[in-house]
C-alpha cells in the first residue's frame, strides 16, 4: 500500500499490486501480422508541436515527497499523442488479436473503489490497509472493472482501467506505439497555457460553475453528489479538450508513463527530451483519477505526479500512447 498523505502519498490513487514484474513477456508479436493491430485500433492523435516549457509546480501546492519541484525548463521535439486515454473497446480488440491476460486476470484480482463494487461477496477478498476505500475483488479486470457482474463491453467508450504499466508496455508492443515521457505528458496536458494548475487555465471550474473534468464532488471517499454527472468513469470526450486537443488529462483516470519514479529527478534531469530515471521501483502515474478530491488528493493538476509498482492494477488506472514514428 502506498503511503498516506502525511508523507506525500495517497492510496486513493490505488494500492500496491507486489506480485512481480512478469507481464511484459507475454506477448509474442511474432505471431501475428503488424498490419493488423492498425486495423483492429484506430488511435486518433494530434501532433504537439516542439517547444520549451516551465515543468514543474509553480505554486508549491505539491507534497513534498511527490518530487514536483524545482520548476525546471525543458525542451521537447515534436510528437504525436492520442486524443484519449485508451478505451475499452480498444483493448478489446488487442486482447482478441493477441491472447494476452492481463496482470489482473492472471493473478485472479483487482482494486476496485468500495461504492463501484459489483460482485458476490465470496469475491470480496479484503480491504487495502490503510485505505478501506479500496477492496480485492476477485474476478475484477479490465473486462469486468466493477467485479464479476459488470462488463466493460457496456461502456465501450470508457477508459480501460486495471491495466498495469506491464499491460500498458504490452498493448504499446502489439499496436508498435509507446507510452508518454513525463516531460512529454506534462507539456502536452498544459496545451501550451504556462505555468497554469490546470489544462485550461487556474480556476477548477468555468465561469458558470460547471465542471471541467471527473473528479471527486462531496465528502471522499464516503459521499460523491456526481455533480460532474459520473461516479466513477467518464466516456473519453466528455470534458472539452484542451488547446492541443487532448481530452481528460485532468480526472477520469490515472495514466502510466513510461518514466520511472524518483523524487529527487527534476534537480539534474537533462534540459532536452528528458527520459526519466534509469531505474527505480516505481512508475509514473499523470492527470488524477475521478477520485481526486481536493480533500484529500489534488493531483487532477497538471504539475501533480504519482506513482505505483509496475504490476498494480486499480479500477481508476488507465494510459494513453503516443506514436514512435517521427513527426
């Protein structure tokens, strides 16, 4: 389990999975033709073009162990990113091409919020310490988020979620694509706005009160009022884009990078195209999850960072890629 907010971390963004690093090997892409991850997954992108940017919390709203200063300059070359956060419907198709199971299919549970949970109660494993919140459920993956008796084919436009960064390096191998750099996700979830808490400006909310993104509304984790309309996922596009036209950086759910984590990073990492860590023990998370709330985790900033094991999986987990061709 993830620390609590006293020192930084937050288990509302989803408990520790420690069942080791194996997912990755599983897929053999040797076995089936490349075309045909292009016909089965379509990946709207927009190009973010090359530029320079303040990267970092310029407010010192960050925990401190979250490592969001110093406010640094970095310079990042062109890239293509998808539009959404992966969709269930797109996994689907990866998962019916390939064979591939998942990390919460192989080891039989997931972490599913206790107001999403949808099973029988011989399912119900136990409660994350630390975060009761947060409950094993046997039987929870990405085709069944809330437990046995839900189907993500009913929200095929949603965010896949309990996916861990093994799965998400998997499906990036099966469909030739990449996950973000954080400096890459960073830059590209600020739209070009500098040195704004958020993807649209510093305020939470528009002008009229409305809602921007999936977030928390009511008292975490006992009472959410859905006052943004969901109470768990959002379908992608449901909060206008930003001005690259990336939808849900802020809330919905959570996206892996490809960095590792290290709270010291950002006071030596390179000025152009930094890669991250060489190593570490966890993976970056990026945007927040609808369970943010500025109660208790107000990572939904873009500054904001998290982290987690690279084979966790939770039901407010998901990712978003980016092309590995150039420009």
């Amino acid at each position: 389990m993830a620390e609590d907010d006293k020192t930084g971390g937050s288990p509302c963004c989803g408990p520790q999975g420690g069942r080791g690093d194996s997912a990755a090997r599983r897929v053999d892409s040797g076995t089936r033709p490349q075309a045909l991850s292009a016909l089965a997954v379509k990946h709207q992108e927009v190009l973010i073009p090359a530029g320079t940017f303040s990267m970092g919390d310029a407010y010192g709203e960050g925990y401190p162990a979250d490592g969001e200063v110093p406010v640094h300059e970095v310079r990042l070359d062109s890239f293509r990113m998808d539009t959404t956060a992966v969709t269930n419907k797109m996994f689907a198709a990866f998962i019916a091409a390939s064979g591939y199971q998942t990390e919460a299919e192989l080891y039989g549970s997931s972490a599913v919020f206790h107001l999403l949970v949808d099973t029988a109660k011989e399912d119900i494993l136990g409660l994350a310490a630390g975060a009761p919140w947060w409950v094993n459920i046997r039987g929870a993956d990405w085709a069944h988020p809330g437990g046995r008796n839900t189907s993500s084919e009913t929200v095929p436009d949603h965010p896949v979620v309990h996916v861990s960064h093994n799965d998400a390096l998997a499906y990036c191998q099966w469909t030739g694509r990449r996950l973000p750099t954080e400096a890459e996700w960073e830059y590209a979830a600020r739209g070009g706005l500098a040195g704004r808490r958020y993807a649209w400006g510093n305020e939470l909310h528009g002008l009229a009160g409305q809602h921007l993104c999936n977030i928390w509304q009511g008292q975490f984790p006992v009472s959410n009022t859905s006052e943004d309309g969901y109470l768990g996922t959002a379908p992608v596009r449901s909060f206008a884009p930003n001005a690259f036209g990336l939808y849900e950086v802020s809330g919905n759910v959570w996206e892996w990078c490809s960095d590792w984590f290290d709270p010291a990073y950002y006071g030596h990492s390179p000025e152009a195209n930094p890669p991250g860590p060489r190593k570490g023990t966890t993976r970056i998370m990026r945007g927040g999850s609808y369970l943010c709330h500025s109660s208790y985790c107000s990572r939904y900033r873009v500054a904001a960072r998290s982290s987690n094991t690279s084979d966790s999986s939770s039901g407010n987990c998901g990712f978003r890629t980016v092309s590995v061709s150039a420009s």
